[in-house]
C-alpha cells in the first residue's frame, strides 16, 4: 500500500508541475475536469449522484467553467441564483421526491468543488501567476508535511479529538508556521519576478500561513462528511489516495484563499 501510494504520488507532483507549469486551456480543462469528477464523487457520497439536482448541478458547474473561461465572471452570481432557482423547482414540483437536505447538498456541492477549486486555475492566470499558483501547494502540501512531523514529536492536545484524534494543536500550528516558512523561502528565491508586490518574502508569509489554517479546515470538512455517511474515500480513481476529493480536500481550500490574499496583500 505504501508503495503504491508513493509511486502515485510522485507521478501526480510530475502532473502537477507539467500542467500547472504550462498554464492556459491545458490547466483550465484539467481543473474543470477534476472538479466535475470532484463534484460526483461528493454528489455519490450523498447517495445523490445519477439524480435531477445532480444533473442542474453538473449543468451548473459546466455553466461555470464555460464563464470563467470566456472572462463571464460578472454573471456568475446570476449563474449561483439561476442554479438555485432550478433546484428548488425540482423541489416543488416533484414534492415529496426530494428533502430538504438533498436540495441544500446539492447546491453546497457546487460552490465547494468546482467553484472553489477554480481558483487554482485563476490563480495561475493573475499577473505574476506563474510564479504565484505554486504557494497553493506549498501550503497545502507544506502544511501537511509540518504539521504531521510537528504532531509526532511534539503533539498533545487534540485538536478535533472526534473526528480526527490523531491531529493535535501543535501539528496544527506547526503546519502554519511551516508553510509561512516555506512561503517565505520560495519568495527570497522567486520574489525578484513578482512585479505586483512590494513585499514578495512578507506576502508570500503571510499568505501561505492564512491558507494553512485554512487547508486544515478544509481536510477536516471533508472527513467530516465522510464520516456523516460512513465511507472511508470518496472514490478509488488515484491509487493509494482514494478519489479526487481525498487528494485535494485541502487544495479546495487553499486555492481560494491564496487567491484572495495575495488580491488584498499587493
């Protein structure tokens, strides 16, 4: 097992570095399609994912990338309310085939896999985006590694001892201080080629240490819903790994908030 989670693994930092290295419709068609794969796998964990409020919600995701990808992004908030409107027809007017909580895990589905996961892609094109996407791995990825080294040697006190009691709070700050670190390191190397920030060692910090408490976040959420509907992965596409969610649980997260910092931190 630990083999082939390895081997897996390096094969997928290789395709990190490829596709988000290349950039343009290659990183934009892949993102859009692990978030499609993305939002099934959530939709299957809800025991939803060949149903109608499935089907809006894959229209909607596509809807999404096709905005995104001819710059449409002003209409997106009226994509999110058309996306609604249509699941809650479907609630009204094929009642009582539905729940409520069917209807909100669909709509949830959608804006927290392929919506948030496009920032990986929007990321990589801001100015200075070839340079800046990386701090997204380097602090999900980065986080992890700290946090798990840091729990093993110094780890206490748990940090959410029912869903996840091998994670304490000591891992959990020593994740954010090590991605700051990581974030910093890479700024003193890349920081000369970030015309759009003052302070590359600062900001690149400070961003990777928001989006380490933020990735966290993000990793228990998705154990979380795992464990609401007792499945260990949600899927076997990546062996070793499970699905698109349990490799990039945590990206989901980072992704977004590294865009947002480094938007408020130029």
């Amino acid at each position: 097992m630990f083999t082939t989670r390895l081997i897996s693994g390096i094969i997928l930092v290789l395709l990190s570095i490829v596709i988000v290295g290349q950039g343009g419709i290659l990183l934009y068609a892949v993102t859009a399609l692990i978030s499609i794969i993305g939002l099934f796998e959530l939709y299957r964990a809800l025991g939803m994912q060949r149903r109608s409020l499935a089907v809006v919600g894959y229209v909607t995701a596509c809807s999404y990338y096709g905005l995104l990808w001819f710059e449409g992004q002003r209409y997106v908030t009226l994509m999110i309310i058309a996306c609604l409107m249509a699941m809650m027809a479907l609630y009204v007017l094929t009642f009582p085939e539905y729940k409520t909580e069917e209807v909100t895990g669909a709509f949830f589905g959608v804006c927290y896999v392929p919506i948030m996961l496009s920032f990986l892609y929007q990321t990589r094109v801001m100015n200075d985006g070839a340079y800046l996407v990386w701090l997204i791995f380097l602090s999900s990825w980065g986080c992890d590694t700290f946090a798990y080294c840091t729990g093993m040697l110094l780890g206490r006190h748990k940090l959410a001892p029912v869903l996840s009691p091998k994670k304490s709070i000591e891992g959990a700050v020593g994740g954010v201080a090590g991605a700051a670190l990581l974030g910093f390191i890479y700024a003193s190397f890349f920081g000369g080629r970030m015309a759009e920030l003052d302070n590359p060692q600062a900001a690149c910090a400070i961003a990777c240490a928001i989006a380490a408490v933020i990735s966290q976040i993000g990793d228990l959420a998705a154990s979380a819903i795992k464990r609401n509907h007792n499945i260990k992965d949600y899927g076997h596409l990546i062996p070793g790994h499970g699905g698109i969610l349990d490799r990039f649980d945590s990206m989901i997260f980072t992704a977004p908030a590294i865009y947002f910092a480094l938007t408020f931190l130029k």
